[in-house]
C-alpha cells in the first residue's frame, strides 16, 4: 500500500513539475510585440514609447471602439481605425511627439525619438 501511494505521489509531482515549467508558454500570445502601442479602455498602452531614429511604430486597435492615432503637430494622422486594424509610422528625425485620439480627445500619447 505504501508503495502505491510513493508511486502516485511521485507521478503527481512530476506532472506538477512539468505543468508549472509549461503554462509560461501558454501566456506569450497576448504580449505586445517591441515597437507596439495598443488602443484599449480608451487608453493607448504603452502612453510614452521611447524609440531609435528609423523606427517604425505600429498601433494596435484592441478596443471594440474606433479611435485615430493624431499627432498634434500633424506630422501624422491615421485617420479613424476600427477594432482589429492597425497603423504604422516610421519615426525619421528625433524628438517628442505626443498624439491623441480625434474622438476621444482624454486619450493621449508620446512617442520620444532619440
């Protein structure tokens, strides 16, 4: 009987061991990819992106909700995007460069070029 049991547990633990070294790989699909804002709760995430001169920025609409990526200066502009879609600008010459949605004028953004 004791046997048994040392049996058991020894295949619990080991299948324990294995499902905690495994689930880290189940939680990779919802990260942000480097370079990524994502749109959601009305909220750009990250709000500051610091990045290299010649770097292209994609935003992410993940909300369920349109918005736009509007730099105040207009140097660029998506226009509005629906849920799913996406918008890219590539970052040429350094310096700060805060946006905001035209629709949702509390949601806003910075993107700092070095």
């Amino acid at each position: 009987m004791k046997k048994d049991f040392k049996a058991i547990f020894g295949i619990f633990a080991v299948t324990l061991a294995i499902a905690a070294t495994l689930l880290p790989l189940g939680c990779g699909g919802s990260s942000t990819p480097p370079n990524t804002v994502d749109m959601h709760n009305l909220k750009y995430a990250p709000a500051t992106l610091t990045v290299s001169v010649g770097t292209t920025v994609t935003w992410r609409n993940t909300d369920n909700v349109q918005h736009s990526v509007t730099s105040t200066t207009g140097l660029f502009d998506s226009g509005l995007f629906s849920p799913g879609g996406s918008y890219t600008h590539t970052f040429t010459t350094a310096g700060t460069y805060p946006y905001y949605c035209i629709i949702h004028p509390g949601m806003t953004g910075t993107i700092i070029v070095q």
